[in-house]
C-alpha cells in the first residue's frame, strides 16, 4: 500500500468525525509508527521477519522481525504486508476518534485484521522460514 493511500484511507474513514486534513507529513509518520509498533505486537508482519540478529528490533511469538522503515514520501510502499497496512488504518483511526460509536468500530475492525491475518498465517503452517 502506498503512503498516500494509507493517508486517503484514515481520512475518509473519520470523515465527519474528525479533520485529519491538517496533519503534516511528520505527524502522519508520528502516527504510523505507533500504528505499526501496535500491528507487529499483535501479529508477525512476514515481510519483516529477519535471521540477521543486527537487524532483530523485537521477537513476536518467538519470530524475529526488523525495525519498518518509514517513508519518505507518498509514492512509497509501506514497509509491511498488505493486510496489515489496513489494520495499521484503523488503529491510526481508532485513535483520532472521537465518536464513542467510531471508536468501537475502529478497534473491533482492527482485531478482526489481526486476528484473520494471524489465522491465516498459522493456518499455512508457516515455521518463520
């Protein structure tokens, strides 16, 4: 998922609720990093899984992944599998809401991801490799 389209996501999702319209570019990747530090501790992004124990930033159920590299601009990948991208957005709308009717859908659509994504890694019988 491109950066911009993560950006078009959240907004769309907390249109009428809240203006993210405002945010800088810096606040954007102040608030993906903590969406994606929230994402890999609740699921093992397998384009971050590393064996370079220099590169280890946390173990996740006993996988070690890398540290994500945020981007630059809005024309970059983010750094991380595609399903979690999506729960990354509404972890990051999860947090900006104020609605209490919101909130509760943004945190119910972000533990379902996680725990589809987890589902279906496991279910492959994926051994970290």
């Amino acid at each position: 998922m491109l950066f911009s389209k993560l950006k078009e996501i959240v907004t769309t999702k907390l249109k009428g609720d809240v203006d993210v319209s405002t945010l800088t570019n810096d606040e954007w990747l102040v608030k993906l990093d903590e969406a994606l530090s929230q994402v890999t501790t609740d699921a093992i992004p397998s384009e971050l899984k590393t064996y370079a124990s220099f590169d280890v930033f946390k173990v996740v159920n006993g996988c070690p992944i890398r540290k994500w590299e945020l981007p630059t601009a809005d024309t970059d990948e983010l750094d991380i599998d595609e399903e979690l991208a999506y729960a990354a957005t509404d972890y990051i709308a999860f947090k900006h809401a104020q609605l209490d009717k919101n909130i509760m859908r943004y945190e119910a659509d972000f533990n379902e991801k996680i725990t589809n994504y987890n589902w279906n890694y496991f279910s492959k019988g994926d051994d970290y490799e």
